[in-house]
C-alpha cells in the first residue's frame, strides 16, 4: 500500500482499499476525499488526527450539506484539471 492508499472499514464490517484524492481544509477542520477501489465511487470524510501519534487519526461522518456541497465543487474542479 502506497502513502496515497488507505484502508477503511465499512458499516459492514469490511475493509476496502481507498486511493486519496485529494484533501481540503474547511474552516479549521481537515476534509479526505476519496475513492473506494473495488467500486470507483467517491466519498469524503473529516479526519481527526490524533495527538499523540500524529501519523494516525480517525474518520467522522459529513453530516454538514454546506461541506459537502464544497467538497463536491472541489472535486469537480479537481477532474478538470
């Protein structure tokens, strides 16, 4: 797995290799975008890094419309480029 792949585990259970797109900062919060491997469907999630391992974090739900709303305008700008 390269530096730009990642695992995530699923509401099922299941672990699925996601390649990163790109990341976005929103007001002062970290956003991952993301492709899922198997499926070539993209999602997005904040990630929390945590403070005493830096190189770790965890994912917490968009529930936010007005980020989704900036990560999908970002994404799009993002494929045409």
């Amino acid at each position: 797995m390269n530096e730009k792949e990642m695992i995530i585990v699923d509401e099922h259970g299941q672990e699925r290799l996601c390649t990163i797109i790109f990341t976005k900062d929103i007001d002062e919060h970290m956003y991952v975008v993301f492709e899922f491997n198997d499926t070539k469907e993209f999602s997005a999630a904040e990630y929390v890094p945590n403070p005493e391992k830096p190189e770790e974090g965890e994912f917490i739900a968009i529930e936010d419309e007005h980020i989704w709303s900036q990560l999908e305008e970002a994404l799009s700008e993002y494929d045409g480029e």
